[in-house]
C-alpha cells in the first residue's frame, strides 16, 4: 500500500541525518523531494501546495532535541501534517436513526459497489449485531443484482428483490417499506453507476436519494485512479449530501494520492478503506495510522485489531501452552496457523502493517500467494494425523504417496517440511526464553524507526 510514496519519504530522513537543526538550506531539498512524491503518488496540485506550506513553515528552525535525529523531527512534522490533511480522526457510521437506518452507495461503475455493500453488510451484522437488508437498484445490469443476491446469501443477510423492469426510485422505496415492517436496523442500498458522469445518471440518483432520506451517502472510489477518482468525488459532492467515502482497491497498485487528496478536496470525511476481495477486506479508515504506514511506521493498533477479531481464542490459548512447555508443535498447529494468517489477509497484509515492512510485504505478496497456501495445506491434508503429529515418520515412500495425494511433486513436499522445521525451531526459542531475547531485539531498534 502507497510503497512508492513512503520510499521517497524514507530517502528523505537518510539525507537530513547528521544535521543539528533543521535550516532553511537543509531543509530546502526534503521539502522539494516530499513535494515532488506527493506529486508523483497523483496528490491534486491545490492540496500538494497548501501542504508545503504548512510542513515548511512548522519545519523550519525546528530545535533537534533529545535523541532524535533531523530526519525524525521533520518526519515528525510530516507525519502531523498528513494526519491533519487526511481528517485527524475516524469518522464512524452515523446509525442514529429510527430504524431502519438507510445506507446509500454511489459512484461509477467498476468502483466496486456492490462488493462494497456486501462488505458492509457483513461488518455490521457481525461487529455491530445488526439486522441488514440489502437491495440493488441498478437496473442497468442484471448481473449486479445477482451479484449481490449470491453476497447476501454467502453472509446471511436478507436480500430484498428487484429486477430491470423496476424504476430504480420504486425498488428504493418498497425495499425501506420492507425494512420498517420487518424490523431491519439497516437498509443498505446499492445504486447503478456509469463509466462516466453523465445527467441521467445523477438525476436518477438524486430522485433515489429524496424517496429515501439516506441517513449516510456513501462515495465508493477506487484508489487506483488517483487524480480522477478526486474530481469524481467532487463532482458526486456538488449533486449530492455526501456523509463520507470509501476508497477501494487501497491494496492493488495505487499510488495513493487519493487518499491524501479526497478529504481535502470534497470536506467529507474517507470512512472506510477496501482491501482485496474476500468479504472481510473492509476496515475503518483511521487518518493517524494511515499517515504511520505511508511514512514506514507500520500500524500495530490496525494489527492488533485484525488479531482480536480473526484469531481463535482458545486456539492461541491451546498453542501457547504447547509452546511453553515446549511440547510437540506438530504439522497440524502449522496447518492452524496458516488458516489464521489467511483470515488476516495473509502475510503481506500482515507485514504492511509492521514498522519498516513495506517493501518485504510486496515481496510476501508475491511469493506469499492464495494458490501457494492452498498447497501448502493440500499438502498437510494428505498426511495421515499420525503423520502430522509424528512428522519425523515421513520417509521416502510416505512423502511419494503426499505428493500423489496432494498432486505435488515429492521437493515440494520436502520444502514444507523444511519451512515447518524452521518454524519448529522458532517455537522452541520462544519456550527456551528467546521470547525475552527477540523483544529486547525490538526494542534496540526503536532508535531506528521513525516515530516509535
């Protein structure tokens, strides 16, 4: 996520080390190197200068106290300034309404939408112990409806009707009649987009607003447009009461100017973040830990949340007792914490939010893939649970049989073996006391991570 942008940023720091203070000589190329990244993640110009501005004005003459370094009080600076450019605060779901309360999705076609409301969907019925109903009002593609038909199904949730022969404005309408009669808390509304703005489209949309009275206009976006997903939003702004956005695609290729432009631009405040398409790839948008991930800080609070939420309790608690006696970490505990490190988006999601990560969760992205795990677990499947508890039994003959049941080749079933054994390892460390050892590692390396 924004790897290009938080690598410029990063060249900044190196090249201010060994200064005293922060000058206006010293300063004057970090500040034309900052600028020249934003522009190039495709931040709007007007946002780009009233930035410099004030990072300039609050950077200079700056007193370097204490133990940190130039780089870390500019970066200090930088991180503040981002924060405030991005919102300072979340901005939650305003649900306060007389149920049901009404969610509108806009925006163009190919955002993401319907994806978006099934996200959604599942988040509040499951975080927030909703009832939700969903309904789709884009009657333009038949296939949208059954898209969000099969995502209600798939997260249980009730899905209202709808077809083309409909008016967009009357399925709306009969959708909210029916979640005040069955007692729906939440009516998500998913509408029809186009390629590009045009007076239908907006028309329509306005007409669909004011039959319902949405408690939240939500603007889906896709990040990887960067500069026109900006005059988009604004032009979404000008036709309707927007209450927020919700950036997709925040995990493809993006350069993120987005991000940094959209709150600024519009005024309304970017709610939510997409990432990937499992139906758990939504989280909140949190200005802070944002501006902490693209300046190389990671986003440990972000972390420990997808933890909380993802990880079995009694799992973790079964898995630290054999830990600490230094029992039998055995294949089918490997295979457990594989299923609990997808559930979190796997190890490039993971990494991405570490401090100092960035560039080996690109690498895990790649190397890391769905189709590699989904081995990796074929692989532990076709052992026998003796196996798996016993892997030192796998010789030549039962490692030919694996691999014909799992329909990979004997080397790479000897290459999960060795990963296996490294992991193995690891966990004897953590039971031998080199827990104790890896987090004084860690806390050696504060000094040289910005902003820890």
């Amino acid at each position: 996520m924004l790897e290009n942008l938080s690598n410029r940023l990063g060249d900044v720091i190196k090249n201010l080390r060994g200064n005293a203070r922060l000058s206006e000589d010293n300063i004057q190329d970090a500040l034309r190197e900052v600028r020249m990244a934003l522009l190039e993640a495709d931040v709007a110009l007007p946002v780009v200068k009233s930035f410099m501005t004030e990072v300039k004005t609050r950077a200079l003459g700056q007193d370097v106290i204490g133990s940190l370094t130039p780089g870390q009080a500019f970066i200090g600076v930088v991180y503040e300034e981002l924060t405030k450019l991005m919102g300072v605060q979340n901005d939650a779901l305003n649900l306060a309404a007389v149920p049901p309360a009404v969610i509108l999705m806009a925006g163009l076609q190919g955002a993401g939408k319907t994806t978006t409301s099934g996200k959604l969907a599942k988040r509040l019925k499951e975080e927030h112990k909703k009832k939700v109903l969903l309904v789709s009002g884009d009657v333009y593609r038949p296939a949208a409806i059954e898209q969000l038909k099969t995502l209600a199904a798939q997260i249980e949730v009730e899905w209202f009707p709808s077809d083309v022969s409909q008016k967009p404005v009357d399925i709306a309408a009969a959708a909210l009649d029916y979640a005040k009669k069955h007692f729906h808390d939440v009516l998500i509304v998913d509408t029809a987009g186009r390629l590009a703005i045009d007076e239908a489209m907006m028309a329509e949309i306005k007409a669909v607003h004011a039959a319902i009275n949405p408690v939240e206009t939500l603007f889906v976006v896709d990040a990887m447009q960067g500069q026109d997903a900006v005059n988009t939003a604004q032009a979404f702004n000008e036709a309707l009461p927007l209450t927020g956005v919700i950036l997709t695609k925040m995990d493809g290729d993006a350069r993120g100017g987005a991000a940094l432009s959209v709150r600024n631009v519009t005024g309304k405040p970017i709610k939510f973040l997409g990432v990937g398409e499992k139906l758990t790839g939504i989280e909140p948008f949190y200005p802070d830990r944002m501006a902490s991930r693209i300046l190389g800080m990671g986003d440990v609070l972000s972390l420990i949340e997808d933890v909380q939420k993802t990880v079995d309790e009694a799992e973790a608690l079964k898995m630290m007792k054999k830990v600490k006696s230094g029992k039998g970490f055995d294949l089918e505990d490997f295979k457990t914490q594989i299923g609990q490190m997808k559930k979190m988006g796997g190890m490039s999601a993971l990494l991405d939010k570490l401090p100092g990560m960035g560039q080996m969760a690109e690498m895990a992205s790649s190397q890391v893939t769905d189709k590699a795990v989904a081995r990796i677990e074929g692989i532990i499947n076709a052992m026998t649970p003796l196996e798996r508890r016993k892997p030192e039994l796998l010789k030549a003959s039962r490692k030919r049989r694996i691999a014909a049941g799992a329909g990979v080749s004997v080397q790479e079933v000897n290459r999960l073996l060795k990963q296996f054994e490294e992991t193995q390892k690891m966990m004897k460390q953590f039971s031998g006391g080199g827990m104790m050892k890896m987090m004084k590692g860690l806390k050696g390396m504060k000094g040289m991570l910005p902003g820890m």
